[in-house]
C-alpha cells in the first residue's frame, strides 16, 4: 500500500520519448590534433625512406630496361644488361679485387680494434685520452686528404701502387670506426658481471668467451659489417692508392666516362646492393643463433645495426 509506513515508493519511470545520455564526442579539431604526431612521423619515415632506398630502387628497375638511357618510356623488359656484366672481364676483376680487400680489412681491423678498444676501455695508462682522441681524429678527415696523403707517403719511400697499399689505407681508415664501436659496447658493459667470473674462478679467456664477447657480440658484428662497406665503397682511397689495379668504385668511374656502358653498371649495382642487404640479415640470423636469443627479432637486428649501443 502507498500509504503503508516501512515502505519506500519507487521512482517514477523515465518518459517513454527519453533516451540514454550519449556519450560526449571530443571536437573535430581536438581529434587532428592528437592524430597529427603520428601522421607527421608516418611521412617524415616514408620521406627518409623514399631518399634512402629510392635511388637504389630505380637503379634496379632500369636495369631491366632495354634501353640504354634511363628515362620512360619504358622501352622494354630485358636481362642482357646482366649477361653483359657477366661477361666483362674488368667488371669481375674489379668486384673480385673488392672483394678481397675489403675482406682483408674486415679481419684485420675487427681483430685489431677489438683489441684496442679492450686496451682503451679496461686499462688506465697515462695518455689514454689523447690516444682515444687521436683514433677517432681519423674519422672526421676526409677520405679525399687520406688518399693523397698516402699517394705521397708511399711515392716518398719507394713503394709501388697496388691492392696491398689499398688494403693499408683502407685499414687506416677502417681501424678506428671498429675501435669506437667496440668501445661503446665495452663501455655500455657492465664490468660487475667480468669480475663476478673471476672471483667464481674463471679463467682471463674463459671470461671472455663466455661473459665478454656475447655481450658485446652485437657490437663486433656491427664494426664487422661497417668495416666492410667502408672498404667496399671507398672510391678516394682506391682510386688514388691502387694503382693499375682496379677496386668496384674505380671502374665504376672509369667507365660511366661512356654513358652506354650505365647499364651494365645498374646491373652490377643491382646485384651487389642486393648482397649487401642479404648480408646484413645474414648477419642478424647468426648473431641470434650465436647468442641463443630467442626475444624479440626486431630487437636484435637493432641492435647489430647500432653496435649494440642503445
């Protein structure tokens, strides 16, 4: 009963025609600008991307073209250009000679400048710092002075150009990026888990192959293919220091004097970016298997690709 004391009337019902409350929408202009970052940062990365890798696409697509001039109309698919590189003798030299060298360098300035890296971020010895700054002064002269410099260097003591004083410059200038490389990672380190190794009766090698070095794995690889692709790539060294022989970037110039012969050249060019790319993955599949890491793939490959130094 209404009337009934102890009982409480219930709440009249809502009117028929009377709706939830919908929920606020934020304005329009409120929406673009929280989206506005992530859409600026998607085109900045597309716009780094196109200039990075767009020049190197293009180079690919013409040279399946059949025609000597790189412009469109499109005049046709074709693989000539290709078996022409194949059969040019100075262009397989000149790859080989590369090859060689830069391999050459590659070994010898990861062995050595692990080694020193090691020295200049575990020892303490007078000079250390202007010995740290005398090694990474290297990397900010140009490579155009180094490559004249050892022209007279080698012209003053008697020495004949070839692949061996290309393989010397190289390594002048690939030994110190190896150095600062390593360093970071040796110093990104942690010296606590070295000392740990010790004390728990390891010996000096024991800690470095089983606590050192899959640390600062990442690090090594990197230098390793940095060092590489400086050999490879160099044009001002090689071309000042080889003499009659001939490296990939010298005759890459020699013979681009001829604008007939730029498809052969795309086509050679196609193939050795390719390789390169497939190296760098190469390279990340076995630093995961070497490391045993099963985290994330995206982190390793980071991480080879910046020495491990985040």
């Amino acid at each position: 009963m209404a009337g009934s004391p102890g009982t409480v009337a219930a709440a009249p019902p809502a009117p028929a025609g009377r709706e939830a409350a919908a929920p606020l929408e934020r304005p329009l202009g409120h929406r673009i600008r929280r989206r506005l970052p992530g859409f600026a940062g998607g085109l900045l990365v597309a716009f780094v991307m196109l200039v990075l890798f767009g020049p190197v696409l293009m180079l690919a697509l013409f040279s399946f073209n059949d025609s000597s001039i790189i412009s469109l109309p499109w005049e046709g698919f074709t693989t000539k250009w290709y078996e022409e590189a194949w059969n040019n003798g100075q262009a397989r030299d000149a790859v080989v000679n590369s090859l060689v060298v830069a391999t050459i360098v590659m070994v010898l300035s990861v062995i050595l400048g692990t080694l020193a890296a090691w020295g200049l971020t575990r020892l303490r010895f007078r000079g250390r710092g202007f010995v740290a700054g005398l090694n990474g002064a290297v990397l900010v002269v140009p490579w155009l002075i180094i490559g004249v410099a050892g022209l007279i260097f080698f012209s003053q003591i008697g020495v004949p150009l070839s692949l061996q004083t290309v393989t010397m410059m190289h390594l002048v200038v690939t030994f110190p990026l190896v150095v600062a490389i390593v360093s970071a990672g040796l110093v990104r380190f942690q010296r606590s888990l070295e000392e740990a190794a010790i004390d728990l009766g390891a010996t000096q090698m024991q800690m470095l192959r089983y606590v050192v070095l899959p640390q600062v794995g990442p690090s090594i690889a990197a230098a390793s293919i940095f060092a590489f692709a400086w050999s490879f790539n160099n044009f001002e060294i090689s071309f000042f220091n080889g003499g009659f022989e001939q490296t990939f970037p010298v005759w890459v110039f020699s013979i681009l004097r001829q604008s007939e012969n730029l498809p052969v050249v795309n086509a050679v060019s196609t193939v050795i970016a390719a390789a390169q790319i497939l190296a760098v993955f190469g390279g990340w599949m076995l630093m995961r298997r070497l490391t045993r890491s099963g985290g994330d793939g995206d982190e390793t490959l980071t991480g080879l690709l910046t020495g491990g130094t985040r």
